[in-house]
C-alpha cells in the first residue's frame, strides 16, 4: 500500500514536486552499476516484468491500477538491479508507451499509465535516457500535452549529459508549454561541469532575449507576449540554477553574462 500510495502521490503532484529525492534513492546523477556489484538477471525481475506486459495488454486499461502498482514496486527495486535487469526493466516500462487506450470522443486522454511510466524512467538513468526521447514527439503521443510534458520533465531529472542536446533543441519547438517544459528540465543541470553549464546558459539566455526583444519591439502581438509570458519564468529559473546567481529581468541577466560569463561561478563569494 505504502508504495502504491507513493507513485499516485507522484503522479498528482506538480513538476516541482518531483525534485525530491524517493525513499531509496535520488533522481540524477544517472550511474553505470559495476558489473559485479549486484546479482543480474534475477528471477523476481524477469517475473515482475512477465506479469507487467500481461497487465498492459488490455486496449480496455481496466488492469491499469495494478500495473502502476506493480510500476511502483518496480521503480523501488532498481537500484538493487545488475546491468542486464536494468536494461530489460527500462524496455520493459518503454512498452506501456505501445498501447493504446480506447477513448470516447470528447473524453480527455487516458494516459495514467504512461504517466506512472514517464515518472519511473526519471529514476533509471542512464539507461532510460533513450527510451524517453523516442517517445518525446512520437507521432502517436505528441498531442497529449499533460505526458509530453511530464516525459521532458522526466528526461531532465535524469541528469544525463546526452539529454542536453535534444533539450536545449526543444526550447525552439512552436509550442509555447514545450519550451517551457524544456526549460524547467534544463534547470535540473546545477551541478554540469562549468564550461558545459555556461554553453546550456547562453543558449537559455539567447532565447529569453530574443523573446523578449520581440514583445518590446511588437507590442501588439498578442502571440508573441502569451509565448513569452509561458516561457519566462521557466528559464529565469533555469539560469538562476545554472549560475547560482538571481535576476529577474531579462536585460538585467545580459548584463550579468557580458560582465561573468569568464568567471568561475562556483567560486565562494
């Protein structure tokens, strides 16, 4: 119960929220395990997964609780996985992805189960790293704003350093909420060596600026101001985690980079 509970509180709680750490480990930092260090290939695993993929396939989803459970308890165990259990959980949990769930017109979509998914895989890096990004636009999930969301949410508490490239080339997607969501994710990267952080910084920057500069020089595109005001605070919060220095506006965080942007911003002041 303690664990099902877990995962549901997860999956309702805002973004923001899943920054803390689980009970049994921390999102990020994604570690390759030693090969020795843990027993692979172990039954229990094999089995989880075996009763994961029967729950799965119901078009209906009416097994879907108990595979968000079953998730749950899964996601726990991780940590104690060898390098093979790893890979075959993360494939595994990559499957929920495949199905498909009968939905009335009208009705919203019935996307728990993926959601439980996208919020394990944050926790299984760095093997989850590219079973997130294929299905990050999938032509048959790209629509679904509330997973898309928590999918890119989830790609950045991996940490991964091959996560950075495909972020930083979602914060010039034409939806407004994708940016942000990338944005957000990119913040997670506080702690990327100095020189890779300062290259995610200016590319964060350069967009706000030019964002920016386009609300100040058209004020009466109502478009350009509703992108600008869904993007702003996400990577003003970005560029806060990265430089571990605080600003607000805009042109005022210019003026930072042009005078720091040389400096070692992890020196104590």
């Amino acid at each position: 119960m303690r664990q099902k509970l877990l995962l549901c509180v997860l999956l309702l709680a805002p973004s923001s929220a899943l920054a803390l750490p689980l009970p049994a480990f921390q999102a990020g930092k994604p570690e390759t395990p030693a090969k020795s260090d843990k027993p692979d290939k172990r039954p229990e695993v094999a089995d989880r997964m075996t009763k994961l993929q029967a729950l799965i396939d119901d078009r209906k989803g009416e097994k879907d609780t108990d595979a968000i459970g079953l998730i749950d308890t899964i996601m726990q165990d991780f940590p104690n996985c060898g390098p093979k259990d790893r890979q075959a959980v993360v494939s595994g949990l990559s499957k929920c992805f495949e199905v498909r769930r009968l939905v009335k017109e009208g009705d919203p979509p019935n996307n728990k189960l993926y959601m439980a998914s996208a919020v394990a895989l944050a926790y299984m890096a760095p093997e989850s790293t590219k079973e997130l990004l294929k299905w990050i636009g999938q032509k048959d999930l790209k629509k679904d704003q509330q997973l898309q969301t928590r999918l890119v949410d989830s790609l950045g508490k991996t940490k991964d350093k091959e996560a950075l490239k495909p972020l930083q080339m979602l914060l010039n997607s034409k939806d407004d909420w994708m940016v942000g969501a990338a944005a957000s994710a990119l913040s997670n990267y506080g702690e990327l060596e100095l020189t890779e952080r300062k290259t995610v910084f200016e590319t964060i920057l350069k967009n706000l600026t030019s964002a920016k500069n386009t609300t100040d020089t058209t004020p009466t595109d109502t478009i350009a101001r509703q992108r600008y005001d869904v993007i702003a605070a996400p990577m003003i919060t970005a560029l806060q985690k990265l430089s571990k220095h605080d600003e607000r506006d805009p042109s005022e965080w210019q003026h930072w980079w042009n005078k720091n942007k040389r400096d070692n911003w992890d020196a104590e002041k």
